[in-house]
C-alpha cells in the first residue's frame, strides 16, 4: 500500500503532538519552529504555517505550502495519494495558523 508525503507528515505531527517527551530514552525532540526563532516569508511577507525542526530539519504540512505559493494538494481516497496542481492560484494566507504542538518528540 502507498502512502503519501500528506498523509505521513500529517500522521508524523499528530503522533508529535501526542507523545509526551519528559525524560524518554531513544526520542528525539519535534521543536515547533516559533520556538527556535525561525520565521517564514513568502514574497516578503511572513507567514506561520504551523512547523517543526526535527533532528536540525524544518517539517510543514504540503497543504499550508501550497497555498501559501498558490498551488493545490487534494487527497485522492482511491489512489491514497496526494495530489499537487499544476495549475498556479494566487498565494493566500487564509486558513494558515501556527498549531504547533510545544515538548514533542518522536521516536528515533
């Protein structure tokens, strides 16, 4: 069965969220990325996509991407795929929040 780059990142966050970090052995933090001072722009302007600095790298969720540079991510049931237009929209920061989750962490 495939799985697709939303649907991983989508499950990798909820399970981020859901774990608690104190003191596990063999976890590695999931550190909002507001929290460690780093910012977004798009065209100049910033943004807060909700998003996480896992072991020294930067995780958003596609769909706030996409929107934020103007261009679609559906789900496809059937396939269990993503799928990005190719058509480009106008950018939009509508629905765009930062819901990042503080003290996460993943396994390692």
């Amino acid at each position: 069965m495939k799985t697709s780059l939303a649907a991983l990142l989508c499950t990798t966050i909820l399970f981020a969220g859901a774990v608690p970090s104190a003191g596990v052995a063999g976890m590695v933090p999931a550190i909002p990325t507001r929290d460690m001072s780093q910012t977004v722009y798009v065209d100049g302007t910033r943004v807060y996509p909700t998003g996480y600095n896992i072991a020294d790298n930067n995780y958003f969720k596609l769909r706030d991407i996409g929107t934020l540079v103007g261009f679609g991510v559906e789900r496809n049931n059937e396939t269990q795929t993503a799928e990005i237009s190719t058509e480009r929209t106008a950018p939009s920061t509508a629905g765009i929040k930062d819901e990042a989750v503080s003290d996460a962490s993943l396994p390692r």
